[in-house]
C-alpha cells in the first residue's frame, strides 16, 4: 500500500501539538534545540536535513522520514543528493535499512512533486 506522506506529517503535526499542550516547557527545548541544531553553520540547512533523513532511515523511524524529507524539499535537496544520502544510511544501517530508504526515496518524491509545491 503506497503511503500518503503528506497525510502523515499533518496527522503526525496534530499528534505533536497535542504533546506541546502537555509538556510544553519540554516541547519548547526540544524545538530550541531542532532550530541550533539546523541552523546553518559549517554545514548548510539542506546537508543537515539529509543527515538527519539518513539517520531517520538507520534508525527506522517513518516519522524522522517524513519530516527530514519535507525538509530536505524545502531546503532545495535534489533527488541524486537524497540517493547519495540513502547510499550511507544503507551502508550504516544494513538490510533494514533497505527497507526504510525505499521509504525515504518514496516520501522524498511524492513531496516533491509538484502538487506538493
């Protein structure tokens, strides 16, 4: 069954708002750090989301997939450049790992298209 990835990041946004209504000291240092931790430094926003996509995939967390690859949209990622990334998270991660970057890639291409802009 194909998985609608945008229908994911928004029922997985509502469950995360529900999270910040009960833990919201907790959420707001969460999101403080996400925000130091992408900013752009030695390493630009886009490289950042595909190392936190690839990380997603070795760990094996659709959800990490789903965000990481809006993300890497909307910083500008090509399709090669999410291979090469889903290339060492296979490296990293082994046979299941395989598994997951088939769901990167998927997710990566739907939000990608142009309905998606």
């Amino acid at each position: 069954m194909l998985k609608n990835w945008q229908e994911e990041i928004r029922d997985l946004s509502g469950d995360i708002k529900n999270l910040r209504a009960g833990i919201p000291d907790v959420m707001k240092a969460f999101t403080a750090m996400g925000a130091s931790a992408g900013a752009s430094g030695a390493l630009d926003a886009k490289t950042k989301e595909l190392i936190a996509l690839a990380i997603g995939v070795a760990i094996r967390c659709d959800d990490c997939i789903a965000f990481h690859s809006k993300g890497a949209v909307q910083h500008g990622a090509s399709r090669e450049e999410v291979l090469e990334t889903l290339s060492m998270a296979i490296y990293m991660g082994a046979g299941p790992s395989v598994m997951y970057a088939s769901h990167a890639l998927a997710a990566f291409d739907q939000l990608h298209a142009p309905a998606a802009e």
